[in-house]
C-alpha cells in the first residue's frame, strides 16, 4: 500500500511515477490520441467520411457510463473497506484474547512464550492463505494454527492454570477469529462477475472510439485533447476499481497486510511476555 500525507495534495496532484492508473494508462492515452487526431483528419481534413454524432449523444452515454462506473467503483471500495474492517477486528481480537490469556498464567513463561507465538504468526498465515489463488489445494494453515490454539487452551483449562469460567470469556474471542477467516475468504473467493466487469470495460472502449467524431465539428483537432482526457477519465476509473477489488494482494494499493500482522506479532507478544 502506498504510504503518503494527504494534507500534501500538491505532491499527490503531481506524483505521476507513483500512480499505478497513470503508468498502466499511459500507452492507451497516447492511443486514443492518435485515433482521435486520425478521425480528425480523415474527416475535417481530408473528408473521406463523416459521421454525424453530436455532443448530444455523447452526453446520454456519458450519462449512462458515469451511473456504471460510480456503481464499479463503489461496489470495489466496499470490498477493499470490509477487508480493511476484517483486519482492524481481527488485531482489536487478538489483542484481547491475548489479555485473557496472560492474566491467569501468571509466572508461567513457557505458556505465555507459547501464546505470544501463536498469536504471532496467525494473521501471517492468514495473509499467506489469502494471497493464494483461489481454488488453490494444499493445507489450510490457519485453520490448523486455530486448532492448535484451542487445543492448548484446553490442555491448560484441564491443567488448571484457567479457571473454568475462563472458558465462557476465551469461546466468543476464538470465534471471531473464524469470522474473520471466513470473511475474508468470501471476499477473496467472489470476484465482480465476469459479464458485469467486461460489459463496462467494453462500454468504455466503444465510448472512446465514439468521442471524436462527436467532437470534430466543434473543436477540430482540439478533439485529440478531449478525446485522451476522457479517455484517461473514464477507463482510469475502470482500472481503479480492477485494483482495489481484490484487497488481499501484493499490489500497491492492496491492504498492508505484513504490516498489520506485524503489528499484532508486537502488541500480543508484549502483553504476554
């Protein structure tokens, strides 16, 4: 995740090598220019067709395409926001399973070592099983560390070290971490559906090609101009929420998840320990 100060919009305004949309949209900018200046002169110039589209019809489409896009882009900003909210709950859980495991083990160091390390590497596992491709076969490792933090807990509720009670507070805490698990993975495991992601994309490809001749008889080659700006807005919107639909990733404006679990690993370690 790309770490900067909103409050330095001028050096955000301006960070253009920083900006995924902008070095991903690049190449296709400088196309749409090329095909507008093309209509331009086909048309205006040289007169080998024409094709009356007037501003007015490109505003009902734009009409159109800013409804599905406000839509997409929404719809992929709630998905990277609940991620963000999983893993905010899942570092406010462990921090307080943590506290109700060091309270009654008093001197017992190996037992509090053992937690802190349980704890510790949890949302790494977590992370790791998230970020790989759904579907994909192989053990479910955070599952296998939650077992093995219920059956320690166990081992020590029958050794006596909990008191029984104990039991009641420590149930709804481990709970929520299989919340959280399966939070996510629902998250993970359910894309944007394939035909609404490629009608927008084409909806926006067919409006690009379409600008310039509804532009040329108004502002001649001040189409190419328009034509890449709108071209920059629109599909840059599109492409925006193709990067943040998916929060649990390596890109850069995924979640920051190593840095969240380091987080937990700290604070449970240094309430235990």
């Amino acid at each position: 995740m790309i770490a900067y100060d909103p409050k330095k919009w001028f050096r955000v305004l301006f960070a253009f090598p920083r900006s995924p949309v902008f070095r991903t949209l690049f190449l296709d900018i400088l196309i749409a220019g090329a095909w507008a200046a093309f209509v331009v002169y086909a048309e205006a110039d040289r007169q080998w067709f024409e094709v009356e589209l007037g501003p007015a019809f490109l505003s009902i489409l734009g009409i159109i395409l800013g409804l599905l896009l406000v839509f997409r882009t929404n719809t992929a900003y709630d998905r990277w926001w609940e991620g963000r909210k999983l893993w905010g709950q899942l570092v406010n859980v462990s921090r307080g399973i943590a506290r109700q495991l060091a309270a009654p083990l008093g001197a017992h160091e190996d037992r509090r070592r053992r937690y802190a390390e349980l704890l510790g590497e949890f949302p790494y596992l977590l992370a790791a099983h998230l970020r790989r491709p759904a579907g994909a076969e192989g053990p479910h490792r955070p599952n296998e560390s939650l077992s093995l933090l219920h059956h320690e807990i166990q081992q020590d509720l029958v050794a006596g070290r909990f008191p029984t009670e104990h039991r009641i507070v420590l149930g709804p805490l481990l709970q929520q971490l299989d919340d959280v698990v399966g939070a996510c993975e629902r998250i993970r495991n359910t894309p944007i559906p394939f035909s609404y992601s490629s009608y927008i994309k084409q909806f926006v490809f067919l409006y690009a090609i379409m600008v310039p001749f509804g532009l040329v008889n108004d502002y001649h080659y001040g189409a190419v101009v328009a034509s890449m700006f709108i071209f920059f807005a629109t599909m840059g919107l599109e492409l925006l929420a193709t990067e943040i639909e998916e929060p649990f990733g390596t890109d850069s404006n995924d979640l920051p998840l190593d840095a969240i679990a380091a987080v937990i690993a700290r604070d449970t370690s240094a309430i235990l320990r």
